[in-house]
C-alpha cells in the first residue's frame, strides 16, 4: 500500500513538474508569437509581391498568397479586404518606400544637380531596371487597362510624386545656373522615358538580342543634361 502511494506521489510529481516546463515553455514562446503576429500584414505582403511578381494580377490568389506567407487561408482577408487593397499595400511597401528615399536625397542633397543627376539618380534608375520591383511595372502595362482604380493609384502615390521632385530639381538647376530654361521643365517624363524602354526590353527582348540597360541609361542622362547645360562664357564662367 505504501508502495502505491509513493508510486502515485511520484506520478503526481512528474505530472506537475511536466505541466510547470509546459507553462514555461509557453511563456518563453509567447513573445516570439505576439512578434509573429504583430509581422503578420508585413509577411503577407511579401508574400502577394511575390505572387503578383510570378503570375500577375489577375493570375495571383489570396489563399495562394496565405499558401507562401504561411498562414491560414483566411487572415489575409482580415488585413486586406480585396487583392486590390493587398496590391496597394504592396505598392506601398515595395515602390513607394522605395522612391521616398529617392525624393528626400533630391531635396537635401548639396551635390549639383548636374552631379546629383548623374550619381546617385542614375544609379537609382539602374538598379530599379535590375529589381524586382520592375515586375510592378510590367503588371501595371501588361493589365492596367483592366484595372483604373490601380494605375491611378500607383499615378497618384508614385508617378506624380517623382513628376514634381523632378520639376523641382530641373529649377533648382535653373535657378543656380547649371542649366538653360528648356522645355524639359514642361515634360520631365523625358528623364524617366528611358527606363520604361530599359524595363520593356528585358521583359521582351532581351532573350533575343542584349542591351547594356546600364549603359544606354547613363548615356541619356549625359545627353539631357549636355542638352539644358547653361553656356559658359570665355572666361569659364556660366553666362
């Protein structure tokens, strides 16, 4: 008899020391998981640009999307109530954020802007050519037409904003006498056109002859700027 009760006390105290490692366990955890739940829309966003990367807008499902994020079926509907919202929430992470930096360098740069021009918004278009971030384009040309609400989300949060970071940093050079008063200040697209075609042509014809993006980039850019560049005078001085 004494046999079994000890036999029990020790059962009970396994039982007990089990369950304490368990709540233990579930404490350390528990941090990691509000974490994980906090990173939840992060992780489901990058998980859609992703899926609208591969298969497009149209092709691209949300329960595919919780598939790679790895959560259930239903929660990106929690956060995002339409592939649309999703799509903007991508755009938003993936572009905006992106060319937010971009615009905060134009405007406190103290390089020229012939300089600023030349470095580090040269090196921005070309590495954006490269990027995955390309793939947002090629949606928006390939299946915009089908989707106003889109583009004009992506003109309205992307386009516009570097339309008139552009038109300031075309005056700021005109008001510093680098550059001559041209039309370019009336379509600053101009800048931006060649990255189109750079984007275009990788997706299209790259596999059929090779263009060096890079260099036909850098190539505008020069010619633009030796375009709007203010004369100097003969004693070097710009007139």
């Amino acid at each position: 008899m004494a046999g079994q009760r000890a036999s029990n006390a020790s059962a009970e105290r396994a039982r007990r020391s089990a369950a304490s490692a368990k709540a233990k366990a579930e404490t350390a955890n528990a941090p990691r998981r509000r974490e994980r739940k906090d990173n939840r829309p992060e992780e489901i966003v990058a998980a859609a640009f992703e899926e609208f990367a591969a298969k497009g807008f149209a092709g691209t499902r949300l329960e595919d999307v919780a598939a790679r994020a790895r959560v259930s079926k239903g929660l990106p509907y929690l956060y995002f109530k339409t592939k649309e919202e999703l799509f903007k929430a991508v755009v938003r992470s993936v572009i905006t954020s992106h060319f937010d930096v971009m615009r905060g360098q134009m405007e406190t740069t103290t390089l020229s802007v012939e300089a600023f021009l030349k470095g580090p918004f040269l090196a921005f278009i070309q590495e954006l050519v490269g990027s995955k971030r390309a793939f947002i384009a090629r949606l928006l040309i390939a299946e915009g037409h089908k989707h106003p609400e889109l583009t004009k989300f992506y003109y309205d949060n992307v386009v516009s904003r570097g339309i008139e970071a552009m038109t300031r940093m075309i005056d700021r050079g005109v008001e510093r006498g680098e550059f001559r008063k041209t039309a370019l200040r009336d379509f600053p697209q101009l800048l931006f056109a060649p990255l189109l075609t750079a984007v275009l042509w990788r997706a299209l014809f790259e596999r059929h002859h090779h263009l060096d993006t890079n260099k036909m980039l850098e190539t505008h850019v020069g010619l633009m700027v030796d375009a709007i560049r203010a004369p100097k005078n003969a004693g070097g001085a710009v007139s």
